[in-house]
C-alpha cells in the first residue's frame, strides 16, 4: 500500500529515496520512473486486478442467488476473490505516495488500518491457499471417507478460524503502524519498531516464515503426496473419466499455486537481502519495486486464470451475466427455467469437488507491499 507495507515496514532504514540507516541518502529516485512508470503500472494492476475480482464475487453470489447449492470450493474462492480485492484496494495508497515523493497525508489512524488490513490480506490469502491445498488432497486421496469432513458447514467454519487467526498474526502491526516524520517536515507511514535496528530482523524472519516459508513447505508436501497418489492408484474402468477429471483439477491448482509463490518469492528473497545491505543501491531499488509489482500482479492475475482455465467457472460466469433464458434452451426451444440453470450447474460439478475441481487459486504471502 502506500503505506509502509511490511515490505516499508521491513525497510524502515531507509527514508523516502534510497539511503542509509544514518539518513544519507545513497541514491536519488529518477523523477520519471516514481512519478510515471510505476504509478502507472501500479494502476494498471489495480484496475484489472479490482474488475477480476469483482467478477468472481459476482459470479458466486449470482449462483447463490439461483438458489444454487454452495459448494466448499465456492467458499474458498470466494473468500480468497475477497482477500485480493481487499489488498488491491490499498494500491491507491501506494500510488498516491509515489506521486507524493512518499509523503503521507491522511493520518495516523487510517495509517495503522490500511497498514494492518494490507498486511492481513497477504496472510490470510497464503492461509486460505493452504487450506484448499489440503481439500484437494482429501478430495483426490479420500474421495468417499472426506464427504462428511467436506461440506459447506465445516468449510465456512475453517475459513472463519483463518481469518481470526490472520488477524491475530499481525498483532505487531497494528501495534507499530504509525507516521514516521521526515526531514522535510511531512509524515510517511511505516512501521516504527522499538528497536529498528534490531527488532526489524525478528519483524522479516517472522514476516518470511508465516507468510511464505512454512505455507510453502506444507504445500509443497501435499502436493508431492498427491501426485504419488494419483501415479501409484489403480483406479477401476468405469472411474476412469473421474480420474481423467481429478488429474486436469490437479494440474489446475499447481499452476495456480506455483503462480502464487512465483510472484511472491522475489519480494521475500529482497526482504532478507535487504538484512545485510547498508546503502542499498539504484539496481536494488529497482528490484524491490518489481517484487512489489508482481506481488500485486498476483492478486490481479487470479480471476483471469479462473476465467481462462475454467471451464465451469465459464459456464457459470454466463448465467450470471446473461438471463438464464438466453443461456439454456430446451429442444422444442422454449428456454429453461432458474432451477434447471442450476440442476445443469449442479450436475456438471457434483462428480467430485465442483467448483474448486476446475481451478484452485491464491493472494498472498504477509509483507504488506507498500512502499
């Protein structure tokens, strides 16, 4: 966000340009490149990212509305459109800093929220992936036994516990988030440890682990167990279409997966780099705002990949723009009704996880990326 995210807040050595931890500046930011490319990439990302987002809520609620049944996979992904639009939503911020030479103007209080809510959103978008790694896992490995684990009632209730324990994870935040002043008399908004020099090692390591490290590990585990599974299972004739299914679902969620933390390993990597830099220089610079920028593009790029890969998310996209109708017409050409929009939806997802079986997504690790 505009503000120091976790990424500032990491950085908090550094001032509005690049320098030192005693305040000497090491390298001027070129006019062009803070006042043009980046905002206007920035945008760009934040308007995409917002409409695709927004795209995918709007498909689940008019699927609810059709009087649909929810499924898991419809909680999840619904939650984790949610969290990204939420961290988009904080890109304002971060353009209106760069325009501002990062000098912040809207106090010390909406400081600390957007600072605790960006930071929030990376974290719980990270859980959120974890948690529907480890659905996919029941859904391919314990078909039958997970059916009564994976149902709408237990899904929203882990979803629940995810968001309350992300807020409770970035408890430091809300305590430290704050406006730090500058030299030239204005504010910038950052996290203001006790000990700077000290306590911002402790921040990124714990930053790194929960955000990234450990919700690697785990998924990484799963899904190696998945796909032994899935090589090592000999599945009857007759559920060789169901097979065929699960393992183009898989595929899906690795992609989208893999998409995730290749967007957001570069933003965690320069975080620890920065640890030992001094004076970071104009290429680092450089650097860490494209690890921004593709942290950002990570929430962007979600609803695409639904829209792209997904072809029940297609389908159900098209009833929710389109009348149902002018969708589905029965062979004397008289159009069908709601429910049989939603018997048509509910038959093309019932044979496994419905609507996760098709793709699987991401948001985000936990650095708030401001800057």
């Amino acid at each position: 966000m505009a503000v120091v995210n976790s990424s500032e807040a990491s950085f908090r050595r550094n001032s509005s340009d690049v320098s030192t931890r005693n305040g000497s500046t090491v390298a001027e930011r070129p006019a062009p490149y803070t006042n043009v490319i980046m905002p206007s990439l920035f945008g760009i990302i934040c308007f995409l990212g917002i409409v695709g987002n927004l795209i995918v809520l709007y498909t689940i609620i008019k699927k609810k509305k059709l009087r649909c049944k929810q499924t898991v996979p419809d909680i999840f992904i619904f939650n984790l459109s949610l969290v990204d639009l939420l961290f988009l939503l904080g890109m304002p911020f971060l353009i209106h800093q760069l325009l501002g030479n990062g000098a912040w103007y809207f106090g010390a209080p909406l400081c600390t929220i957007i600072t605790a809510l960006d930071t929030n959103s990376q974290i719980t978008s990270t859980n959120i992936l974890t948690v529907m790694t480890l659905d996919r896992y029941l859904a391919t490995v314990y078909p039958l036994k997970s059916t009564y684990i994976r149902t709408p009632y237990v899904a929203a209730l882990v979803i629940g516990l995810v968001w309350l324990l992300s807020f409770l994870t970035i408890i430091p935040v809300w305590m430290y988030a704050g406006v730090m002043p500058l030299e030239d008399g204005s504010v910038r908004c950052a996290l203001l440890l006790p000990n700077p020099e000290t306590d911002i090692y402790w921040f990124t390591i714990y930053q790194f682990m929960l955000a990234f490290a450990i919700p690697l590990f785990i998924i990484c585990v799963v899904y190696f167990k998945i796909l032994q599974h899935m090589a090592t299972t000999v599945v009857p004739l007759p559920q060789r279409s169901l097979r065929v299914r699960t393992k183009k679902v898989t595929r899906m969620a690795v992609a989208i997966c893999s998409a995730f933390f290749i967007c957001w390993a570069p933003f965690y990597i320069l975080q620890l780099v920065h640890l030992g830099i001094d004076t970071p220089s104009v290429a680092f610079f450089y650097a860490y705002n494209f690890a921004i920028s593709l942290g950002y593009a990570n929430s962007c790029l979600n609803p695409f990949l639904y829209i792209a890969l997904s072809e029940t998310f297609k389908r159900q996209f098209m009833v929710a723009i389109c009348p149902a109708k002018q969708q589905f017409r029965v062979n004397n050409n008289h159009s069908t009704t709601e429910a049989s929009v939603c018997l048509k939806l509910a038959q093309e997802s019932t044979q496994q996880t419905q609507f996760l079986e098709d793709f699987s997504p991401n948001s985000l690790p936990v650095a708030v990326a401001l800057h």
